[in-house]
C-alpha cells in the first residue's frame, strides 16, 4: 500500500501533498493570483472641447484619459466618449425612431425596434466623428498628417436633441455649411505617425483656444476642404462641387464608400462586434496594394477570416493610404482611406 492512497477527498490529496514540499497551485488560485498581481493600465490624459448646445454654458477644455496602450492605438475618443452620451428609452423618439427603421429595413411592421433593445442602444451610448480637418497625402500641406473631427451622439436626431448653434457655426468656418448638427458637441484631434506597417494614428491635445477663427489650423482650412472635395458623414460641402462626391455601398453591405477629390473612403463592418466587444489593431489585418484591398478580422474561434477581397476600380498610392478602427452603428468598422494616383481621375465606383 502506497502512503496516501488512504484519503479519500481530492483535497486530502491535495494537502497531503503539500505539507510533504510538493508545489500545486490550482486554476482558481492561479486566477486569483493573476487577479491581485494585476498591473493598472497606463493612462494619458488628451485636452479636448466640449461644445454645449445651451448657449447659457460656455464653451470648455476638458482633459480625457486615454489608455495609454499600443493595442489600442487609433481613434479611442470613439469609446472613451460614450459615457456623454448615455441614455435610457425615455431619450428616444419612439414614433421617430420607428419610422427610420421602417425606411431603412423596407418593413411594413409597426414595431421594428423593440423597447428592449432601445434600452440598451441608450445604456450603450454611441458616438459619430465628424471629420474638420483631413488628413492629406501631400506633407507640404499644413497639418498633412493631423486630423480634426467633431465627436457627437449618434442618436442625437433620434432623441430629438437641441440644435447645436455654435458647431454648426464652426462647421461653416471649416467650409461646412448649413450641417444639422444637434446635442454636445466634442473637439479632438488625431496624428498619424510613421508609414506602412509601423503607422499609428493617437489622439493628442486640442486647445480651446484653437476654436479661434485666427487659429493657425484654420487658415486656409475651407479652401482646401473644397480643392480635396471631402465628404463626411454622407454630408457635402454646400457648395458648386457637391455634385462630384460620389457614396454608395456594396452588393452585400459588406462596406460603404465615398469618394471625394484626392481620396476615396471606404468603411468596412465587422460582424458580431458591439460596444462590449471590441477589437484591437491586432485583431484586424489590412493590405492595401495598388490595385487591390483586402480587410481581415479575427473571428470567434481567433482566426482570421475575409471581410472584403476586392480589385480596386483605380490605382492607389499605397504609402499615402491609411487604415484606423471606428465605431458605428452599433459595431466596429475598419476605416479605409485610399489615396489616388490619379487625382483628376473620378472612380464613380470601388471594384472594378
């Protein structure tokens, strides 16, 4: 008989073991030890503006803290600002809300949305960029690698916010005009770094005082807006040239696309991700080639798996395109910005 085998309990065996000099660390503890050794994540605090919509608050500096991590490098106001912007079904214009998804799903139901997911799309919170400033190709250009965006509700028209007066002033001074723009209003910026595979693009300090019209940023800021021909948000310059700036989406929904000027933009989602559930750069794989695109997302087994392989309908300049995460509608999208070979050229389409 072999000393031990007499007790009966796994945890018997388990102190017997112990107290004889022989290391066990089970799965629960090893989880609690992971748990209590746990590091904090490095924070970096960003200056941004807040815009209210009551004229009565003044405009103001706010500092955001940002995790200050490689695996979350892009756009992180997109998440950290959702906390602003939550809400619960009583901030819904139900009537609103389902005569947009009637017009949207092509329904005849009455009742498309149902109180309990409207529950939550207001606990959630979720934030649209509103893109100022562009980033450009041309490094002679000011600011060419900086990129200034107004952050606001994403349901802000379905909860029947206030007009926001001073942003859509501000929109104009940038070369936007006459843009409904409703609810709080945010400022921030973003700055490319590097190129190729070591690009980053981080947010970084936005002044109040930049929101002065002398402001350097702003100088010359509406006319190359209206050389580059940008359209954001599915929204155009009022201007002569709107008509130029071309959107559409593919065949499947798989992606949207705009193309406007030097640059054409397109939007990739990515299925099964929501406000909880998230990807890193890490998890997203995109190849930019000068006739092809192809965007790639790690999937619920940890495997990469195809969202877009397509022949592009023009040729790119792969050095001066860029990629970054966003959020919209509900989930993660992969923001695609190709730049032409050919400025003078007008695409009219992706594929080819």
């Amino acid at each position: 008989k072999v000393e031990g085998d007499d007790l009966e309990s796994a945890e018997d065996r388990i102190q017997w073991l112990r107290e004889r000099g022989v290391q066990i660390e089970l799965p629960e503890e090893r989880k609690k030890t992971a748990i209590e050794k746990k590091v904090p994540l490095k924070k970096r605090a960003v200056k941004i503006v807040k815009i209210p919509s009551d004229l009565r608050l003044n405009c103001e500096e706010i500092s955001i803290d940002l995790p200050d991590d490689d695996a979350n490098a892009g756009d992180q106001l997109l998440s950290v600002l959702r906390i602003y912007f939550k809400g619960s079904k009583r901030d819904f214009d139900m009537k609103l809300l389902q005569e947009t998804a009637s017009k949207q799903f092509a329904s005849n139901s009455t009742t498309i949305v149902s109180e309990e997911t409207v529950q939550k799309l207001g606990e959630m919170g979720s934030v649209e960029a509103f893109t100022l400033s562009q980033f450009h190709s041309d490094s002679s250009v000011k600011d060419w690698n900086k990129k200034v965006s107004f952050y606001l509700d994403e349901a802000g028209q379905l909860k029947n916010l206030s007009p926001n007066s001073r942003a859509v002033a501000f929109a104009t001074l940038c070369g936007y005009d006459n843009v409904p723009l409703v609810g709080d209003m945010f400022v921030g910026r973003l700055l490319r770094m590097g190129s190729g595979v070591n690009e980053r693009i981080v947010n970084v300090d936005f002044l109040l005082s930049e929101m002065e019209s002398s402001a350097e940023w702003l100088k010359d800021l509406k006319a190359r807006n209206y050389q580059l021909g940008i359209a954001t948000n599915k929204v155009a310059m009022d201007s002569g040239d709107a008509s130029e700036v071309v959107e559409g989406e593919s065949v499947d929904k798989a992606y949207q696309w705009s193309e406007g000027g030097e640059y054409v933009e397109v939007v990739v989602n990515v299925p099964g991700t929501t406000s909880s559930k998230k990807l890193s750069s890490k998890d997203v794989k995109v190849d930019i080639r000068s006739k092809t695109l192809k965007v790639m997302a790690k999937d619920d087994s940890g495997q990469f798996s195809s969202l877009v392989d397509i022949k592009l309908a023009g040729s790119v300049s792969v050095d001066d395109s860029t990629w970054n995460l966003g959020f919209a509608k509900g989930m993660v999208t992969v923001e695609v910005t190709l730049a032409k070979q050919n400025n003078s050229k007008k695409w009219g389409k992706v594929e080819e």
